[in-house]
C-alpha cells in the first residue's frame, strides 16, 4: 500500500454514508487504493518522484471520487473536506522528499 493512501487510512479519511454500495467502506476503499496504486499517475510518479510533486496531492482527491463512484456519499461539508485535505498533503509534503510508492502487487499478493 503506498504511504499517500495509508496516511490517508490514519487520518480519518472523510466520513461517508452507503448510497447503494453492496460493499463495505473498507473493501471500496481497499479496491480504490489498489485501482489509484496501478494508475498512469502512480507510475509516472514513482519513475520520478520529484518531477511530479502534485501527485500526491491529488490522493485525497482520487481516493473520494473513487469511493463516491463505488456507491458511498460523504457526509462531510465542502469546507470540512477541503481543511482535511489541506492537513493531510501538509503532512504529506511538509518534509520535502518525495512519498515513496510501492510497485503495484503482482496477482495473489496482498497487503491486507
């Protein structure tokens, strides 16, 4: 699991409420993680870190569009969201070194 989406697990990811999901929070979140973990942008990045620094901002983002896509609504304000994710990439990017990113699990790895 790449250290973007893990602090995001530790940090309270925004609270969401079932809009027609036929699974649990925890398995959607997993399969986001998977899905954002194997994407384009994940590759780019972890070919070269610091040629791409808003990869890791757009985390929170891509996580809660994907979760929302898997059937989950957040029960949090726009302006609620926005602060968390400020605190979130803040902690994220306030050392200045690039967030290292796993290469994705070959089939019948897992992490969880």
């Amino acid at each position: 699991m790449t250290a973007a989406l893990a602090l995001l697990y530790a940090c309270g990811e925004p609270m969401f409420e079932n809009a027609g999901s036929r699974n649990s929070l925890l398995e959607d979140r997993k399969a986001c993680a998977v899905e954002i973990n194997n994407s384009p942008a994940a590759t780019t990045y972890r070919q070269n870190p610091t040629a791409h620094p808003d990869f890791v901002r757009h985390v929170f983002e891509d996580m809660n569009r994907c979760i929302e896509g898997k059937g989950w609504k957040q029960v949090l304000s726009p302006q609620e969201q926005e602060r968390l994710k400020g605190a979130i990439t803040s902690e994220l990017t306030h050392v200045g070194m690039p967030v290292p990113i796993p290469e994705p699990e070959q089939p019948g790895d897992s992490t969880f």
